[in-house]
C-alpha cells in the first residue's frame, strides 16, 4: 500500500532506516541493494541528509548516521522525561539480582523499539541494546505490547488476564525472558518492561522471584507515568496470597 505522504521523504527515511541493523557503514552499492533504490537517487538524497547531519561519508567512501539522530533521541528522552523514570528501576532490578532489564515500545506493526537497556551482573548476557528494533510477535516484551493492544487468541487472553509473559527461545532459543505492561494515564499500555537472559537461568524459582520483582517495578513505574495499578496490584496481591502459609484447619 502505498505511503499517503511525501514520496521523496520516504525515500529519504527508507535511506536511514537500512544502517538499523548494520552496525557497520556502508558503501553506496550496499546501500544501493539494500533500498532498492538506484545510486543516482541515494546520492541526491544522501546529500541532503548529509547537509543536515542525519549522515555522514568517511573518508574511504562509506556511509554511517550523523550526530543528528543521536540529538534527536537525546531530545525525546528529556521532553518524555523516561529516562529519569525508567533508568532507577531498572538500576533496582539489577541490584536485586534479576536478569538485563529492558523498557519496549511498539515501533510499528511489526516491531518494538528497545528504549532502554541495562546489562545484569552476570558474567553472560543476552544480545539486546537500547536502540534495537526487535519482533512484536517473538520475545515476552513483544507479546506483552500485543495482548494489551488487543491481540485476539487464547495465549493473549492469559497475558492480560496474569500481567506476565514468560518466553522461552522465541527470538533467541538460547535466551528466555519475563515482561508485564506498564501502563499510562490514558489507561492504555505504554510499553513492556522485561528482563531477558540465558535460557538456564530461567528455572521455575528465579522466573517466580523475578516475576514479583517485574511486577512491583512496573507497578512503581505506572504510577509515576499516573497510569491505573488496579491490575498489577490485582496480580501482585494474589501471589503474595499464593505465597502466604495456609491456616491451620480447625
């Protein structure tokens, strides 16, 4: 279907959105093959977007992002204000003992954006960076972002019912990960916060502790963006009576 907006700017955009899974620069011909657009084209565009600094050419031809992209981003964590809410929690996390904790938004229909990402402090880690374009239907955080947006099927009706995804090499099949809704005044799921890490670390156990722990950080962290709690706290209620010893019978 094609795009109802400016043609020429959606070449421009197609043009930065191929460096997001190289993270090494590019030639012209890659480029080239990789928009599908003739190199008499990209250079006209690339000129532009050079002259602003989305891009630049070193010195052996290649092509990489500019410092403008990086600016940008610096400029909607200040005018959202994330950084200062999300980073502590995930600092927390990582002090208790869980898994990298990671803070996703849906990019687009198909894709979730990683926002922020903090490794643990074990000594192996999963390959996920803040920056990362990653699958929504693959992964904990991405199924997450999913069911609250509505997603129909059985496995969705139990994330929302539980709050929590768990998953087990959907993305990676030597990775597994945790991840439950952060919500925002609006009442609608604002992304997924998630911890993800190798695969054995995810024993019936440690996804239990991580998953009150997933579930309190979220809970914090939608109260400050003035979202309800009504639902997590619904969960964290009904494992701490989980976890309560049972009265004698008289």
């Amino acid at each position: 279907m094609p795009s109802p907006g400016v043609a020429a700017v959606d070449r421009a955009l197609s043009i930065l959105a191929a460096f997001e899974d190289a993270p090494e620069p590019m030639t012209l011909a890659e480029l080239a093959r990789r928009t599908k657009m003739y190199k008499s084209t990209l250079l006209r565009l690339m000129a532009s977007l050079q002259e602003f600094g989305y891009l630049v050419q070193f010195a052996d031809g290649r092509y990489h992002l500019g410092p403008t992209p990086f600016r940008l981003g610096a400029v909607y964590q200040r005018s959202n204000n994330l950084h200062d809410r999300v980073m502590p929690l995930l600092r927390q996390l990582v002090a208790d003992g869980c898994e990298s904790p990671s803070f996703h938004v849906r990019h687009d229909a198909k894709r979730r954006l990683c926002v922020f990402r903090l490794d643990s402090q074990h000594s192996t880690l999963d390959r996920v960076e803040a920056g990362m374009l990653l699958p929504l239907d693959r992964g904990a955080a991405g199924r997450v972002i999913l069911a609250f947006d509505g997603e129909k099927g059985e496995a969705y009706d139990e994330i929302r019912e539980g709050c929590i995804a768990v998953s087990f090499g959907e993305r990676d099949p030597d990775c597994a990960g945790l991840a439950c809704p952060v919500f925002g005044p609006d009442r609608k799921c604002v992304g997924a916060l998630s911890l993800s890490g190798p695969k054995p670390r995810f024993t019936r156990d440690n996804i239990k502790t991580m998953t009150s722990l997933l579930l309190k950080a979220a809970n914090r962290l939608t109260r400050s963006l003035g979202g309800p709690t009504e639902a997590l706290d619904a969960v964290l209620a009904a494992a701490d009576e989980a976890r309560a010893p049972r009265r004698a019978r008289r």
